[in-house]
C-alpha cells in the first residue's frame, strides 16, 4: 500500500479527503434511495435539471467510501477493498462506454430502477460522466500502486476534474454545450459537483509528488503558486458570467461585451499581479533575514552542522564542521561522509543507508549516538551525533549536529581512574590498618628482645633484623597510608619553593652527577596550608621517579609558581576548583610514558622497573598524599619526549591560614620522640585493645615501667573495671569492636575527669580528627611505635594531667 499515512500533525488534508468521501457517500445514497422509492425529486439538484442515474450513484458510493477508506487508520483489508471497489467502478464505467461505442444494451441501465423518462437511452448516465467516473477511479486505484508515480495518478484525477469543472461552467453559463455529450444525454449538475469532490479530494492522496507537491511544499513559487491558482480560476469565471448576464439582459452588444470581460480581466489579474508581488518580496525580504540569522547561529555554533542527501554527498557544513574535521573553510561541500568515518565503517554505513531507502518502514531520527569520526590527517576521535531526515524536492536529506567528545570522553577516563584509585586506596589503607597492628607487635617485641639479650649474643642480632625488617616494612605501609588518604597529617602555611629548595641537596645525591638540576627560584608567594614533610616527600618522589627515567643523564627541571585556574581548566582537570594554586612542576627529558601505562601510575605496586628496582609506591604515595592535602596532580607525557608532573595546591590566604580540626590535633600532640627521661611516677593504667599481642606488648611493657596495668579487649570491659577501680591513664585503640575509643573515653572521663588519655590508631580516617579534638585526649600515638615511644607517651599524657 502506497498512500500516505503521516503523523497526528500532517493529517488536516486526509480528514478533509475523508469527509469529502464521506458526504460524496450520503448524496449518492440518497439519490439511490430516490430511485429505489420512486421519490425522483431527490435524484436532481432542482425541478427541470437532469437528474444523477442509479448507475452513477452506485458509482459515487463505491468511490466516495474508497476515500473514506483511504484516509481512515491501516488495517487488515484495507489496500484490497480500495481497489476491488475502483474495480468495480472502471467495470461499470467501461461497460456503459462500450454501450455508447458499439450501439447496443448490455441490460445495466435498469438493473437497479426503472427511469420514468421516456428517453431513447433510460437510465443510462452519461458518456461524460462515464469517463469521469472510469478516470477518477483510476487515479484512486494508482493510489494504491507504488510503482506509479504520484504524477501519473494526480493526472488522472485532474482529467476527471475537468471534465467536471466543463459541465459545471455549462450550467453556470446556461449553455448546454458544455455539459451535452451527444443528442442522448447530458451530465446531471449533482454529477458534476460529486465528480470535481472527488477529483479534487483524490489528488491528497500520493502528495508526495508531481503538481500537489509544488502546491503544498514550501518556497515561493509554490507560496505564488497556492496565491494565484484560486483568484485565477474563480475571477474570470465570476466576470464571464457577470459579463454574459449583462448582455442577456440587453445592456450592451457582444462588442462590448467583449470588451468590458477583457477590461474587467486584465483589471482584477494587474490587482493580483501587484499583490502578489509584493507579498513575494515581503518573503523575499524575510527570506534573507532569516538566511542572514541562520548563517550568524550556524557560524557560532560549536558542534558540526551537516546535511547530506541520499548518496551520502555533504550538501552543507557549517565553520564548525571544518574545523573539527581539519579542513579548509568550505571543502567539506560536495564531499562523501564517508570521507569522515573509518574505513572499517563505510560499507556498514552504505549499506545501512540503502537499506533503509530500499525500505523507508520509518523517518530516520537518530540521538545521541556515539560513533567514531576521521579527521583530515586520519587522526580518529570520538563523537556524537544527532540525525534527522527531511524531505528536499521529494528527494530524502539527512541534517546532523556532530559534537567533538574528545575531551568529554578524556574527562570520563580521568574521573574513573580517580574512582579506581579511591577504590584501591580504600583497600590500601584497611589492609595498611591491618599490618600496623601486627608491625607493632613484632616490632615492639623484638626491641624488648634487644634489651634483654647481651652484647655478643647471636639471638640479639636476631632481634635486630627483625626489628629492622619490622621497620622497613612500617615504611611501606606509611607509603600506602600516604597513598589511601589515611595518614595524620600536620598541615601549616608552607613555602613551596622553600620547601624545594630545601631538599635540593638530598635531590642532587640521589640522581646522581650525570643529570643536570634545574632548581625553582625562591618564590615569597607560593604559600600552601600543607605538612612541610609530605610535601619534601613528594619532590623526592618525583625526582627519583625522573631519575630512574633517565638511565644515561639528562636534565630534571623543578619549578614553582602562582597560576590563576579557570572555569576551562576545572573543566579539563575534575577536583581543580577555579582560583589561584600554587604549581609545582617536575619535568625530565627522560624516556616518556605511553598513553596506557600514563593512566596506571598511580596505581599502588605499578611500576615499569625491572624485579627489585622498587616498590610501585612513590607515586601512588605522591598521589596520595597531594589528594589528602587538597591539591591535584596532572601527568603529560610522551614515548621518547619526557615526562612532566603538575601538582596544584590551592594557594593558602587568610582563611586558608585557619587551621582545620587536623592542623589543631596535630599541633596540640606532636610526634612523641623515644623516652630518654628515666623511670615513670607509679600510676594505674588501663590499657583497651582488641588485638591480643598488642595488648600483650603494652602490658609487658608498662608493667617494667612500674606502672600498674589493666588490659582488656574493648570498652565494655574497660568501662566495668573503671567503675571499681580508679585510673590514671587510659591507652585506648580507636577502631575497636563495639564502643569505640572516642566513645570510651567520653564515658570514662564523665566519672573520672582527671584520666589522661592516650589514642593509638594505625591509621586517620574521615572525620577522625574531629572526633579525637572533641575527645581531647593528651596523646596521639600513631601505630606503629616502639616501647620507647610508647613510654615516653605515657609519660608526656602523666605529666600534662599533673601539671
């Protein structure tokens, strides 16, 4: 079925077809009702005019129920009917013409009723309604035919129109020559009038096309077109007849008749003229308004703006269009599109295309479909792109926004590989929190060993090893705190460049004399709210990261400065906020980095050093640890061209100079340096830790001290014995199960308020510090310590509470 059905908005012109056919229906029923009842006056318009034949009303019937059809929703049937009824009509119609040809009475004039009137030829319509009838059946039947050009079917209705619009100026001029086909019969006016309804109705129905198109689709001369084709065809038909009436009436002679119709002809067509004229230049002007605005939208907009016709030719392409696809100002018209995907996508795209004009089941309307495009130099990038079809001419164009993603999808790897660090560093720290639990056991033990064994004695270096294995392995788990963001650090308003400046001794012995060292020059600016100690961790880590990069010399340049972020650069860079940072750029000529082992080097244990050429951990270390301090590191680099690493810090002013919860913890406990002061005043202290060998440790350890020690496994039990017993110190783990620390000592503390309090934690996490401020406890001790740190802890939380 080849009519068109469109859309809710496109559907005006089908129900008016559908109406015509339906009133086409009723008059034709009831001028067969009239025969059918004897009631003969409902077969004519008036008294005395000829009067529509049975025959002829069937026919209307069949083709005013085709348009109802035609209009109405798809459904099974449907196409069969339409032409099984045109069928029957052209059946009709071409056995009534070959009566009239050959002379003779096939019986189907009275099939259906008697004609009263005494004729030669009774009932039987007329040739030229027959021929009207055969070709507006026609014209509906090619409706249905695909293959038939909607030209083709728009001339057959045209033809039955005409033939209907002759017999109609015939009665309207009272001249039957018009509308009298032979001596036997004549068109009946109602004929006439359902006759040009349906011409006129049918012509909708493949509109796609020949004339109807140039009538209904945009542009001026379609627009002139719809202005002239009605004045030019009811004025001089109004004029003739007002001309003619004048002189029936014996106004003047068929002179000047004659004239007046010319006069008053050329009159109203110079009024049409000169209308239409300027209502083509007010398009006109508005035309080149709306051209100019198009043109200034499409120069500004960013994405590509393309059209395409069925061959995949670019019709269209706007500035943008060239420039994401790198070529010249106005070279992309008359190219392919295929000249702007993969190879791997041209015969996909080809087909696709064939396929869907072969079948065209649905207008195209593609959104936000992410595709891979080619650039002039066959550089290949991601974008999106946004198709829709429309129609030029009957012909099908496709227009598309293509939108460069390239920095989006850039942006995406950047905020998954954050997640992917912050999962790992999550992993990192619980496991760092784990180890130094056990490090403190093994540690604190073995120098509890070393103190007890002589000089001499084999099992002392034993314990020394151990203790010394113990110790390296603390460092390695300092470096994954550092990495998940878990440490405790002592943030101050520090110079960066200082801070470099300061390590640059340490840097030159460690990269060795055959790489040259760029040092920043002092900055007074350069002030950041940071630990001065993480921050010389991370230029030592960068500079040993440069210098295993360059294995044969080469050049390690370290600068600093004040640079002002935009809103582009937050865009480039997620977590940048917009502002002044401080920038700390390390950058080595060394041997670069691919793209793949770029997005993994903060991962922790990544490393492309050979087996024992390090751990993997200086960078997630450096990662870590510049996350924790609120700043931001960015990595460019290139195979063969060297690396550079940016590290941004937002630069500390007034407010920035307040210190947080953190900075306030840190700076009212330092670190406790080992006990040298002698033996502790006897105190009761009640040590709770869920981890036995610490406790153990603790325990043992205090208990040589003199002191008096309590060790239990969580708060529960602590706060059971406190409720009988009184304390001086509580040593309390922060993580425990149940109760934690924090809470511990709150409630301890409501009792008892002159209990000092120590907190030992392997590791800082969110909120921790907050949490240990409002605790206020005397020392912070961070896991994993020696017995003599321990000690000398116990006696700085003692000597505060004495004092």
């Amino acid at each position: 079925m080849s009519l068109r059905h469109p859309g809710r908005s496109d559907r005006l012109p089908e129900q008016i077809t559908g109406l015509v056919g339906g009133t086409v229906v009723i008059v034709a029923l009831v001028v067969l009702g009239g025969w059918l009842s004897a009631n003969y006056g409902l077969t004519s318009i008036a008294p005395g005019l000829a009067s529509m034949k049975a025959n002829t009303a069937i026919g209307f019937v069949a083709l005013g129920s085709t348009l109802v059809l035609a209009t109405a929703e798809r459904g099974p049937g449907r196409t069969a009917a339409i032409r099984g009824l045109t069928l029957a009509v052209l059946g009709l119609t071409f056995a009534t013409i070959a009566e009239f040809l050959l002379q003779i009475d096939l019986g189907i004039d009275e099939l259906v009723a008697r004609d009263p009137v005494s004729t030669s030829l009774p009932g039987r319509m007329s040739v030229a309604t027959a021929i009207g009838l055969a070709l507006a059946a026609t014209g509906i039947l090619t409706a249905t035919i695909r293959a038939v050009p909607p030209a083709v079917t728009q001339a057959f209705s045209q033809a039955s129109g005409l033939i209907a619009l002759v017999a109609l100026m015939g009665y309207a001029y009272g001249t039957n020559e018009l509308y009298e086909l032979g001596p036997y019969a004549t068109v009946s006016l109602l004929s006439a009038v359902d006759l040009l309804l349906v011409a006129v109705a049918s012509l909708v129905l493949r509109r796609e096309g020949g004339s109807v198109q140039r009538l209904l689709v945009g542009g001026p001369g379609s627009a002139t077109i719809r202005r002239l084709v009605v004045p030019t065809t009811i004025v001089p038909i109004v004029v003739g007849w007002l001309v003619l009436t004048g002189y029936r009436a014996g106004l003047y002679g068929p002179a000047l008749g004659i004239g007046l119709l010319v006069l008053a002809i050329i009159g109203v067509l110079r009024v049409i003229v000169v209308a239409t004229a300027t209502a083509i230049d007010r398009a006109d002007r508005e035309r080149r308004r709306s051209a100019a605005r198009e043109a200034g939208i499409m120069s500004t907009v960013a994405d590509a703006i393309i059209t395409i016709d069925a061959a995949s030719t670019i019709r269209y392409a706007n500035a943008a269009a060239d420039r994401i696809f790198g070529f010249r100002p106005g070279h992309l018209v008359g190219r392919s599109l295929t000249e702007l995907m993969p190879a791997e996508l041209v015969a996909r795209h080809r087909s696709g295309v064939a396929r869907y004009l072969d079948e065209r089941i649905r207008r195209v309307n593609w959104e936000g479909t992410e595709l891979t495009g080619r650039r002039a130099n066959g550089e290949l990038f991601p974008i999106d792109v946004s198709f829709s079809e429309s129609m030029d001419d009957g012909d099908p164009t496709f227009t598309g926004a293509i939108r460069d993603i390239s920095a989006r999808k850039a942006l995406e790897a950047q905020v998954a590989q954050a997640q992917r660090l912050e999962s790992v560093g999550r992993l990192a720290g619980g496991v760092a929190h784990d180890f130094n639990n056990i490090l403190t056991a093994i540690g604190g033990f073995a120098a509890l060993l070393i103190a007890d064994l002589p000089e001499g004695d084999a099992r002392r270096h034993d314990a020394i090893e151990i203790q010394e294995g113990s110790r390296r392995a603390a460092d390695l788990v300092r470096q994954l705190l550092a990495f998940s963001g878990r440490q405790v650090l002592r943030p101050e308003p520090t110079n960066v460049s200082a801070v470099v400046r300061g390590v640059g001794p340490l840097i030159r012995q460690l990269i060795g004399e055959n790489i040259a060292v760029q040092l920043p020059s002092p900055h007074r600016s350069a002030v950041v709210l940071a630990d001065p100690g993480q921050l010389e961790q991370i230029v030592v880590n960068l500079a040993v990261n440069a210098r295993d990069a360059m294995p044969r010399g080469g050049r390690l340049s370290i600068e600093v400065g004040v640079v002002e972020m935009e809103i582009e650069d937050s865009l480039r860079h997620p977590g940048v906020a917009p502002g002044t940072h401080v920038l700390l750029a390390v950058s080595d000529t060394g041997t670069g980095m691919d793209e793949t082992t770029r997005e993994r080097i903060f991962e922790p244990f990544f490393t492309t050093k050979g087996e024992g050429r390090g751990s993997g951990l200086g960078l997630a270390t450096v990662h870590g640890i510049v996350e924790q301090s609120g700043g931001h590191i960015w990595v460019y680099s290139e195979p063969g061209r060297g690396t550079t690493f940016k590290v941004y810090f937002p630069i500390a002013d007034d407010a920035a100079g307040i210190p947080d919860a953190d900075a306030k913890l840190a700076a009212a406990h330092p670190r406790v340096a080992p006990d040298t002061a002698g033996v502790l005043r006897p105190a009761t202290v009640l040590v709770a830790e869920d981890e036995p060998s610490i406790r153990a440790l603790i325990e043992l350890v205090l208990g040589r001290e003199g002191l008096r020690v309590l060790a239990v496994g969580d708060a529960e039990e602590a706060l059971a014995l406190a409720a009988s017993t009184e304390i001086d110190l509580l040593v309390t783990d922060v993580v425990m199960p149940g109760r934690s620390g924090f809470e511990l000592a709150k409630a301890l503390r409501a009792g008892q308020p002159h209990v000092a309090v120590i907190f030992m934690s392997g590791y800082t996490e969110a909120g921790l510090s907050n949490e240990a401020a409002i605790a206020r406890p005397d020392v912070l001790l961070d896991k994993p310590f020696p017995p003599a740190v321990l000690v000398a802890a116990v006696r700085r939380a003692l000597d505060t509470r004495d004092a």
